[in-house]
C-alpha cells in the first residue's frame, strides 16, 4: 500500500504546479520576492513607506455553489476571476490597493489539466485587480469530494493610507449614489438559482433569445472586478464617501452597511434596466421582487455615495475605466437602511 494507492497522487500535484506556473507568472509585480513552490509568499513593503499611514486590508471568500454549474458543463476557465472578485472587490470597497492573493483547492482527484485551467481564471482576476498570484494550495482528498469535484476559496490583501480608507461616516443627505453594472449573477444565490432551473446539460445549454446566449453562459458570467473603476474615481480627485459591494444580501442588506446612524438610502428602481437574467428568475421561479433585490446584485454589483458636485465626474471616471455607472439613488436624513422606489 503506498499513497497513491489511498487516493493521493504526489506526481499529479507536482504536474498541476508546472502547468499554472505560466500563468501565475503573468501576475507578478515588483514587489514580489519569492517564486511559486516555497511554503510561503513574500511581498516587500518598501513601495508604501512614503503612505501616511499605511494600513492593510484584508479579505477572503470562496465561489459557493457557483461551482455546480462549472461542473455540469465542464467549464472550469473562468470560476478563478469569481473567487478574486468576491475577495479584492471587498478590499477595494474600503478604498485599499488589493496587493497580493493566494487561492485554495479541494478536490476529490487531481487532474493537473483541470487544476491549471481553474488557476488560469485565478490568474485573469489578479491581472483585472492588478494583485500578485503570490502561492496557493492544491489538497487532494479522496473520499471527503467526489472525483470531478472541487472546491475554491482565495485570500487577499491591499493597502490604503489610513486617512483613504472609506468608512462612510461623512455621507450627508443629497449625497448621490451610484450603481455600477454587474456582469450578471456573480457568485450569490446560487442555491435560489439551482432550484429556480433544472441543473442539467440540456436546461443549460438551452439557447434563450432574452438573454443572448445560453443559459448557462449567463449564469457562469464572472463576477465583475471593481479595483481599477474605483481606483479611477479616486485618481480623479473625488472622495468617495461610501462604497457597498453587492453580494449576498442584496441591496437590503449590503446597502446600510455602508451607511452611518440617521442615513438612509433611496434607490430609484427605474434608474436603469434590470438585466435579463434576473427577469428571468423571477419569471420562471415565481420569486417576488423583493426577495430577488434581497437576494441578488439585480445588475448593479457596487454603490458608491459621492457629494452632488462630484457625481458626474465619478461616473466619468468609472466609464473611463471600462464600467457602465448609473446616478440609481440618493442619501437622505432617517432611520439606517434602504427604500428601492
């Protein structure tokens, strides 16, 4: 009896580390110091000494049942940029840099081809972030997973100067918020969604003229990454106030979040079109509208509040980096929370 024969293959492992390495590579900034396979990544501080105060931020996340789909169709190339997403979005939520990542995969059998492809969509979401790739771990457990499945989660870090970070304690009434578009779903409320439709080839493979493309393809759509939009707004020289990254929760929970006591958001629902996909869960679901804004992004992944003199140059600034941004709300005296209108 020896390892492999338990269900663990060493060489299968070295074999996953060769392959991602080029893509790894492609994320690498100066300020890394160490290369893939040590037991731990180095990153030099020595850029940031000339911040105030620098501070680090820090977040981690995983793809969630996301991943189901990934499975049944196969398609394992993008559902790495979903778990950077979920962890830089929240660090640059706070106004911080994100700096460095590290990812970490469970499955049940090592495919080295399988493994390299999900580490490459890792990979694609450090360079939208502008992160380092810095290490990872890649643990084979027979008997724990199935052989075709997988689990992902990632870590992150960044960097603000303290008095950068956005902590929304200065929101006023008339503040005005604005909604970036999201890419669809992203990564929250998959279980709604798994028993919203059937999780087969055919349901999902299914071409739908409303959504311009499959199924599927909709609901795999990675989750949009903010870092260079909001790094965009505050190059322009315009503080933001408060920023909400829309995950889990919706807008009725991850809206007042980013709100001091005796604020209150209105959001304006007509401000822009809900994207199809999300018409169509509550169509063929039967889900009321307030658990779908309870529940998903319904298009717009962040919201920002900006004094009224600086909303037009922000939604500039964000178009200038590639994003779409809609003026969806305003800030307004009352009880901490939030009114879809």
């Amino acid at each position: 009896m020896d390892y492999k024969n338990s269900g663990v293959d060493i060489e299968a492992g070295y074999k996953s580390v060769e392959l991602m390495k080029k893509h790894v590579q492609q994320t690498m900034r100066p300020e890394v110091l160490t290369g893939l396979g040590g037991f731990s990544g180095a990153f030099s501080m020595e850029k940031f000494k000339g911040m105030e105060k620098p501070t680090l931020v820090s977040g981690t996340d995983g793809v969630g049942t996301k991943l189901k789909l990934a499975f049944l169709l196969d398609k394992h190339d993008t559902i790495g940029i979903d778990c950077v997403a979920m962890c830089v979005n929240d660090i640059a939520c706070a106004g911080g840099e994100p700096l460095f990542f590290l990812d970490y995969i469970a499955c049940g059998k090592n495919f080295p081809e399988k493994i390299a492809t999900i580490v490459s969509g890792v990979a694609e979401g450090c360079i939208q972030s502008g992160a380092a790739l810095i290490g990872g771990e890649t643990a084979e457990m027979p008997g724990f997973y199935p052989e075709d499945e997988y689990d992902l989660a990632g870590f992150a870090v960044g960097v603000v100067d303290e008095k950068d970070i956005i902590t929304g304690a200065n929101v006023a009434a008339d503040d005005v918020l604005l909604g970036m578009a999201s890419s669809g779903v992203h990564s929250n409320g998959f279980s709604l969604v798994r028993k919203i439709f059937k999780m087969d080839k055919e349901t999902l493979g299914a071409y739908h003229e409303e959504l311009g493309t499959t199924l599927g393809e909709a609901l795999l759509a990675p989750t949009k990454i903010y870092v260079k939009a909001l790094r965009s707004v505050k190059e322009a020289g315009i503080r933001i106030k408060a920023c909400s990254h829309i995950t889990g929760g919706g807008f009725y929970e991850n809206v007042p979040r980013m709100l001091p006591e005796g604020k209150r958001a209105v959001i304006e629902k007509n401000s822009y079109q809900v994207p199809a996909i999300f018409r169509m869960m509550a169509r063929e679901g039967n889900v009321e509208e307030k658990m779908m804004y309870n529940t998903y992004n319904m298009g717009i992944g962040m919201v920002l509040a900006v004094a009224p003199e600086d909303a037009g140059r922000a939604q500039e600034a964000i178009q200038a980096a590639g994003e779409t941004a809609y003026a969806i709300g305003k800030v307004e005296d009352g009880e901490k929370g939030v009114d879809l209108c």
